[in-house]
C-alpha cells in the first residue's frame, strides 16, 4: 500500500514540476494562465501531501489558494492533530506563503 502511494505521489509531482517551474512569482494578474496554473499546481501538491497521510477526515478539507502562495484550509477533521496535521502539511509545502486554517472539528460522521 505505502509502494503504490510513493508511486502515484511520484508520479504527480513528475507530471506537476514543469507546471510549477514555468510559473512565475511575479503573476499578479489572475486571468493570466501562468497564475491560474501556479494557484492550481500548489492545492494539488497540498492536497496528495494530504491523501497521502491516509487519514480519512484529510479528504473532507478544502484547499485553496491565491497568486501570492497564501493558502486556507477550510472543511472538517476528526480531531485537532488532524487539522493540526493539515497545517503542517501545507506550510511545509513549496512555494506557500501563508496558511489560514477555518477547519472545524467534527467528532461525529
């Protein structure tokens, strides 16, 4: 299970490097494609990073992000060490600013 999840992490970060690097910080214009590609290429990256810890109230938590690498995490998690977990994860992502977490804690399915 851990080799298929390595694979498939290695695979999307093969597929989304050439993304990231021709996307330059200094898109401050939304519409431009390179910003929007920029944006898109940091949420996925956050949420695989979160799949892959296998926890399953990860997948209920929204990842969004903006041009300048500020991210918020939104949605519901089991306990605090799962938004916690969250957190972490996205701010040690690359190219991430900021985090702003609004991720409730929701004991009950």
């Amino acid at each position: 299970m851990k080799s298929k999840l390595a694979i498939t992490c290695l695979v999307i970060g093969t597929l989304l490097g050439p993304v990231i690097s021709t996307a330059e910080d200094t898109d401050a214009d939304r519409t431009h494609p390179k910003a929007f590609v920029k944006d898109s290429a940091i949420t996925v990256v956050i949420k695989s990073k979160l799949a892959a810890e296998n926890i399953k109230t990860l997948a209920q938590i929204q990842v969004d992000t903006d041009s300048n690498g500020d991210v918020w995490l939104s949605g519901f998690a089991r306990s605090q060490e799962d938004a916690d977990t969250a957190v972490r994860i996205a701010r040690e992502t690359e190219h991430v600013k900021s985090v702003t977490s609004e991720i409730k804690i929701k004991k009950d399915d």
